[in-house]
C-alpha cells in the first residue's frame, strides 16, 4: 500500500522554531569539525564528554537546572540539577581515583535505571576510564561474555542483581572490584564487595577531570554480529561532537524542552541519546525506571510535560495494540515533536500516531558502530511513511554494490557511510581484523540493505547478516546457539529471528537432541528456561523445535538462511554448499 507523504509544515506556524529549519542550507555548509566551537572543552585542554554534558552548564551558571527528573519503580520522583550530577561523578571519580583504577581501564555498570548509573557512568569518564553498560536484563553468560573480553576492572551492581555476577565472578580474573550500589538502604556488602556508599560517602565532591583527548577512549557498547560472541564497538571522547549536533539538528531540542528517550543505557540508544544528546544540550530528561506499560508510558509524559520524545517501533506498536482510546485519557498536549529507532518503523504506525497523539513519529537510522544518528525525518521536511529520512548534516551515506560502487538511484544494495564522522567507532576491542574488515572502497559498510529514491530519502530493505532485531535489540544467533550447546541434551542448534507483528523478530532455535533424549513439550521447556537463565529474557529463544539434524555447509556451518528459509514456507534459494545426506 502507497501512504500518502505528510506535508512539510510552515516553519513559521510552528510553535518553536526547529533549530534546522533549512535542511539543505544547513546541510551544504555543515562541517562536523566545527561543533566543537558550540561547545567549551576541558579549562586547560582537551574534551571529556561527561564536562561537556554536565560541568560547562555549572560553569556558565545553569548548575540549578533539572538534569535529570527521576521516577522510581515505587513511585519516588527525585530531581538532580545539573550541579547535583556533576558532584556526584565527581565523588564517583575519586572513588575509582582511590581504588587506583587507571586511565583507560574498562569500568561496567549492570544496573537497573536508577540515578546511581548515570552517576556512575559520568564519573568513569571523568576519570579518564572507559565505561561499558549492561542491560540488567542480561543473564550470567551474556555477562561473562563481555567482561571478560573487555577485561573489565570494576563492575557496579546492586544487590538485587549481584547474584547474577557471583555465578561467573571467578571466571573473570581481571575484576578487581564489585561494587554495590543501592538506591534504596545502604547496601550490606558480602567479601569481595565494596559498598558504593560507604566509597561515595568518603570521596570528595571536587575533581580535577582527566585531561583526555578527543581521541582517546570513552564509552563501549557490546554489539552482535553473525560469527562469534559479540563484540565491543569502542568510541572515543571526540563522540560528543556527534551527540550534540544531532541533539540540535535531530532531536531538535531547546532550552525548556523535557525530553524522555525511552531506551535503557544498557543499550547505545540509552547511552547516546539518554545520556549524552540531552546533557550537552542541556535540557531536562525524564529517567523512568519502570517498564512498558501503555497507560502508564502516556501517564508520564502527563506527568512531567515532556516536550520531545524519543522511542522504538515495538513500544509504539504497543502502544497501538492498547488502542486510540487510551491517550485520549491523558493530556498529551505538551508534546511537540515524537521520534523513533532502532527497528523499521511502519508506515502504519506513523499514520496512527498522527490520528492518536496528534503527531507523527520522525524515524531515523543509526546503530552501534555509528554512535549518533545517520539518517532521520526532521521537523522542517515531508515525512514519507516508511522511510528513514535523509543524512543528518556532515553525514554522507550511500547505497553500494559488492565492489563498493554506487548504485543508481531506486536500486537496492549496501547501505554504507563516507568514514570520518566524530562519533564512528574506533575499533571493536581486541579485534581490529574484524574492524578493518567493515570498510571497503572508502565506505563503512554498516550491514543493512537500503535503497535511496529520487528525493535523497533513505528506505531500510533488511540486514546483509543473520543478526536479529527483537524489539530493537541486536542478538547474535551464535551467542544462542553457544548457551543451547551447554546444555547436556543438545548435540546442534541453529537460531535464526522468527517475523513477529509486534517486536518486529523473535529469537527462535531449532535444536538437534543428543543420542537418548526424547523431543518432549517438558524438554522444550526446560530449555527455554535454561537459555533463559544463561542469557537473560531478551536474548534467549522464544520458540524452540526439535529437529533431527540441521542444514549444514560442507564445512560444517549451520545454513540459518535455509532454517528460515524452511520456517517462513520461502524458496530455499541455491542449496549447492549443503552437504550430503
Ligand atoms: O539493522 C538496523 C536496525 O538496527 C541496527 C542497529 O542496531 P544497534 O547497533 O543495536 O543500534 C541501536 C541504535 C539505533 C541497524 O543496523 N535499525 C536501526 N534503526 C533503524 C533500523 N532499521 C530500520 N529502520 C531504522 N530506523
């Protein structure tokens, strides 16, 4: 079905005034090295992302405003000013200052969304350290994995999800120290824990930031791909430039908007544009601690008179599932401008949200590697429903062929960007073969088929790979496959993403039973729940099905793409690599 374009509204009638308000001008003379000029700098040299989103607001007088406006799972609502954040990293730097934890080690979070995160996170910047977040939905191996291949040196937990970390704890050698943090009473700590206010309530509330270069290493976000465990995409300090533009130009923030970006900072998104996008804009964030519920979702946004928002396509096909009658319960009136990414957003859905909530949803396009937004709908320009909009200003994106050529206009292939923007990645830890091996011809090659249309407009067609997309979050059939293979009864798995109406894919594995196993409902189950407990909610399979044996190359590699071949009732394509019965 063809959906109609919504027209580009008259900047003029617009409430406020988007900070892009023309996209080719500001686009033709854009260069992304002089952002740097919109914002302050370390005093005495060098840039640090957590200055640039917290101290320079202090410094110029704008400590007393709302950074972060918390809500509690149990109903408490906490507001930290600015100035309030920037002390309590700094607090947090001293601790890793007085536990010796030297510049460019790898410090992890694995927390809930409670204030003592972002704390934590902006203070291992400070400190010159690299901050690497975990989804508290994760299980121990998927834990494991990641702190063990970053080498992480501290961990910061809390009581209610330490359990999860002791199960692997000696199998991580280079973790000196558990820290364990709680926003409720003082945590009791066990041996070989620290408690994160008695450090905190002994660590000074000034610190001299680490003098860290733009180029020097912040943040590591661990990312899935077809082959192998996954692996941490590294940014570095200079990333802000990104965080910032986009913030403007994207996000389209201004001095008293009230943002709430839904995604976790165990994810990019809640890092990027949870964290870093709003600070250095700074404007005030919403921080829900809760989880997806849609009268509650549209209840907070009553609550706070959040002006921008920023979600993902299976909240919003939630959100349409609870039905049109269910914002018409709250005042929603404040919102302004409504985003979406991480998943194709469809057509549908930006209809909807234009008929339920008065405003349609910008999608835009990014991912890990790339650490701010590539491409999106801004507020200034037609959206077309199902496409991801156009590059941001300083980003040149293109569709390629194999050879890494641009294909004519229309033409499906490789959506690839022009290198050198200051939030791509670095390298993927301890695997520069594997990053060298994502550029060709002058392109970063990012892994998903697109097309481009006449009008500049970029349209998503699928991934190049098998890597699922379930409700947003990238998983690794390997990583599956990997935690199935632990258990006594499995000889093979083969995990591939199952289409699912609502979070877009779902994990879903065909398991091939070890001599003296029974392919029974109660095996199934146990399963389930044995991946489930390994890899945490998120990642584990959703559906399982036995089968006798699976498709495999003659090399011995399982062939997912004739799994789901056979699951989806498609042709199964050319079969020559599979080996003989
Ligand atoms: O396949 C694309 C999909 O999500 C991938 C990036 O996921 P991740 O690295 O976890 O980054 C999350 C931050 C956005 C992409 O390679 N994706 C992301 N946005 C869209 C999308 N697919 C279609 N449309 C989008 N707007």
């Amino acid at each position: 079905m063809e959906y109609e374009t919504i027209s580009k509204p008259d900047v003029d009638s617009l409430a406020v005034r988007p900070n892009l308000d023309d996209y080719e001008g500001i686009r033709s003379g854009f260069d992304y090295e002089r952002v740097i000029d919109e914002l302050d700098g370390l005093p005495g040299g060098g840039l640090n992302i957590a200055y640039e989103c917290l101290d320079r607001h202090v410094a110029a007088g704008r400590g007393d405003k709302a950074c972060i406006l918390w809500d509690g799972k149990d109903g408490r609502q906490e507001t930290y000013t600015y100035a309030d954040m920037a002390k309590l990293s700094n607090q947090f730097a001293n601790v890793l200052r007085k536990l010796e934890v030297e510049k460019g080690s790898r410090v992890f979070v694995f927390m809930d969304r409670i204030p003592e995160l972002y704390a934590a996170a902006f203070g291992t910047l400070k400190a010159g350290c690299i901050i690497g977040p975990l989804f508290s939905a994760f299980g121990p191996d998927a834990i494991k994995d990641r702190l063990e291949d970053s080498g992480a040196s501290v961990l910061v937990t809390t009581p209610e999800l330490k359990a999860k970390v002791h199960e692997i704890r000696g199998d991580l050698p280079a973790l000196k120290h558990l820290i364990i943090a709680s926003h409720n009473e003082p945590p009791e700590v066990d041996d070989g824990e620290l408690s994160w206010n008695d450090l905190m309530a002994d660590a000074s509330e000034e610190f001299d930031i680490v003098q860290t270069a733009p180029d020097d290493p912040a943040i590591m976000h661990y990312t899935s791909g077809t082959t192998g465990r996954p692996k941490g995409a590294l940014h570095v300090h200079k990333a802000v430039l990104g965080h910032y533009a986009t913030g403007k130009y994207v996000l389209d923030f201004h001095e008293d908007d009230i943002y709430w970006c839904t995604a976790d900072p165990g994810w990019v998104t809640g890092t990027s544009y949870g964290m870093f996008a709003p600070c250095t804009n700074g404007v005030s964030s919403v921080i829900y601690e809760g989880g997806f519920s849609a009268s509650k979702w549209y209840e907070v946004i009553q609550k706070y008179k959040v002006t921008v928002w920023y979600t993902a396509p299976t909240a919003i096909r939630m959100l349409m599932k609870a039905g049109d009658e269910v914002p018409k319960k709250f005042d929603l009136s404040t919102l302004r401008y409504t985003m979406s990414v991480g998943e194709p957003l469809n057509p549908e859905a930006v209809v909807w949200s234009e008929k339920a909530i008065g405003l349609p949803f910008h999608d835009n396009w990014w991912q890990t590697e790339t650490g701010s937004i590539m491409i999106a709908n801004y507020p200034v320009m037609p959206i077309k429903p199902g496409s991801m909009g156009r590059p941001m200003p300083g980003i040149n994106p293109g569709i390629i062929d194999e050879e890494g050529n641009e294909v004519a206009t229309g033409e499906e292939g490789d959506l690839a960007v022009r290198p050198g923007w200051p939030s791509m990645f670095r390298t993927y830890w301890n695997r520069e073969e594997m990053y060298d091996s994502r550029f060709k011809n002058g392109w970063y090659i990012t892994g998903d088929r697109a097309r481009k249309d006449a009008d500049g407009y970029f349209w998503f067609v699928g991934r190049a790979d098998d890597v699922i997309n379930t409700a947003g979050h990238l998983v690794g059939p390997f990583e599956v496959e990997s935690a199935l293979l632990e258990h006594p009864a499995v000889a093979e798995a083969g995990v591939i993403g199952k289409p699912d109406p609502v979070a877009m894919e779902i994990v879903k594995a065909f398991v091939s039973l070890k001599e003296g196993y029974e392919p029974t409902d109660e095996l199934k189950r146990e399963l389930r729940r044995f991946s489930r407990e390994r890899l945490g909610p998120g990642i584990a399979p959703r559906e399982i099905d036995f089968i006798d044996t699976l498709p495999k190359t003659r090399s011995g590699k399982i062939m997912r793409r004739l799994l789901k071949a056979r699951e989806l009732g498609l042709d199964e394509g050319d079969t020559s690599t599979l080996e003989d019965d």
